[in-house]
C-alpha cells in the first residue's frame, strides 16, 4: 500500500459531523425525523415517493412496465425526495419509511393503507398484486426471488463501497478501493456467468430480478457509473452489456428511468409523474 499511515480505532466512536465527504450532511448515527414536512398526495392509489437513483429508477420501471400493460390500476404519482436537501428526514416520509432511504410507497387501495419501504419489497408489493413479472411457478419463484435479494444485498458494495471510496470520499484510500472493486469485479462475473447462458436472469422471461439489477449494473458496464468503467474494464463484460441493451431499449424502462430524475438535459426529466402526458416535452422545454 501506498500510504502507511494507520488508524487505531479509539474506545468508544464518536461522531464526527465534519467526516464523510460529499453526503456528510445526510448521514447521521440516529434515526427519525429531523423536521415536520407533510408529504403531497395525488389522485391515484399509488403514491410513490423517490429520486431517479438505481434504487427509485427499480421501481418507476415496473410501474411504467404495468401501466404499458394497460393495467389502469398501477397508474401512480410519483414525488421527487430531493435526499441533497434532506428531505427523507422529514416527517411524513420516515411515517412511510422509518429508514429514512428512497424509494417509499403508499398503497391507498386497502384501508388503512399499506406502506411498504425497501426496494424489493416494493418490487415484490407491486407484483404480487398485479400479478406479473414475478414467476408462479414454485423453482422459477425462487429463482427470481434469489436474483432479486442477491442485489439487494450485493448493492451495497457497489454505491456504499465501490461507488463511495472510488468516486466521493474525501481521500482515495489504496485498501478500500481494492478491497470494494474486487468484489463488485467477482459480482459483475456472476451476471456475465449467468447471462452467458440465459436472456435473462431467470431464463427467458423479463421479471423484476432484471428490474432491480439492471439500474445499478447495467449503469456500471454501459454508462461509466461513477467514472470507473475503464478501471474496472467494464467493456470485458459482454453478456451483460448485451443484457443491459436489450432492456434500454425497452420504452417502459426509458420512461421509468426519467421519473423524479432533477438532473441531466431536460428531455431526460420528469421530475414529477401523475399521468403519461408528463412524459411529453412542453413547447417551452424544446
């Protein structure tokens, strides 16, 4: 290793408010709200609450995939939570979810009405009771289902770690970057491994384990995620390249990708979503 210098942790941690690079301001020891801040409500059942990251991208793609379905009941509105601003840590979002991390859900169709928090489980909420891209048959279940909770304990390595000391901590620190890139290397080949064999992850049907893996690795191999695509080769991962083609070309996702998204040129923005005429660019924004 370059830098020799070592850290011995102290007795007892304490919290350094300054430490923590870019995203210092939202990362805190304790949980609950910091502040009142209702949150609006639309005229649909569902109320999706969540930002255009990997995560909230997870969910807006099913929903757009369920309306394109023309199942008239998953029409949603979607609110942006801009996390820069703190916003998850008002009050009515951790009444949703008290974990205080994009995306929520608030399903009004049931009395009282459902939160449900967690990507996945907002994956598997929304499927269930639509009733598609979520298998029936019990081993093609489990294989989805398995698909589905590798990423969502995979992800961590990928935005906390790799993501987090490659890209935005204060410091570019040798062990870390190594230890975090190795992994998401070995995760990368799992896909490439399985996608060798398979269009999709589950075989020949598109379900949400491909919903949920796609934002965070289809963005690595295609998209520079982070700027680290040459430095984890991500060209040498041909199978999910393909794979990530194949699904960016579907018009649901393209849409789903462009929800609660405040960046990037504006024919790429919905930063609200109530109905599918929001997706139609304004004579102003040409």
């Amino acid at each position: 290793m370059s830098d020799n210098t070592t850290y011995t942790p102290p007795k007892v941690w304490e919290w350094d408010k300054e430490s923590g690079g870019r995203f210092a301001s939202m990362n805190r020891p304790t949980a609950g709200a910091t502040h009142d801040q209702e949150l609006p409500e639309g005229k649909h059942d569902l109320q999706l609450y969540s930002l255009g990251t990997p995560n909230g991208a997870k969910v807006t793609i099913l929903l757009e995939e369920l309306v394109e379905l023309g199942i008239s009941e998953a029409e949603y509105d979607a609110w942006p939570i801009n996390i820069g601003e703190n916003q998850q840590f008002g009050s009515g979002f951790v009444s949703i979810n008290p974990n205080s991390k994009i995306p929520a859900l608030l399903d009004k169709s049931s009395n009282p009405a459902i939160r449900v928090f967690e990507s996945g489980a907002i994956l598997v909420h929304l499927a269930e009771k639509f009733e598609r891209f979520l298998p029936t048959d019990p081993s093609n279940r489990a294989e989805c289902m398995s698909w589905l909770f590798w990423q969502m304990g995979s992800a961590p390595y990928l935005g906390g770690g790799f993501g987090h000391f490659y890209a935005y901590a204060p410091e570019k620190i040798e062990y870390a970057i190594n230890r975090f890139t190795l992994e998401i290397k070995r995760q990368l080949d799992v896909l490439d491994q399985c996608l060798s064999e398979r269009q999709y992850l589950c075989g020949d049907d598109y379900t949400i384990a491909d919903m949920a893996i796609f934002p965070w690795y289809g963005a690595l191999a295609t998209e520079n995620m982070y700027g680290g695509g040459e430095f984890i080769q991500a060209d040498t991962y041909s199978n999910v390249i393909r794979w990530t083609n194949e699904i960016n070309a579907r018009p649901p996702v393209e849409r789903g990708r462009r929800v609660n998204r405040p960046w990037g040129p504006k024919e790429t923005r919905v930063t609200e979503r109530h109905s599918p005429d929001d997706f139609k660019i304004k004579p102003s924004e040409d």
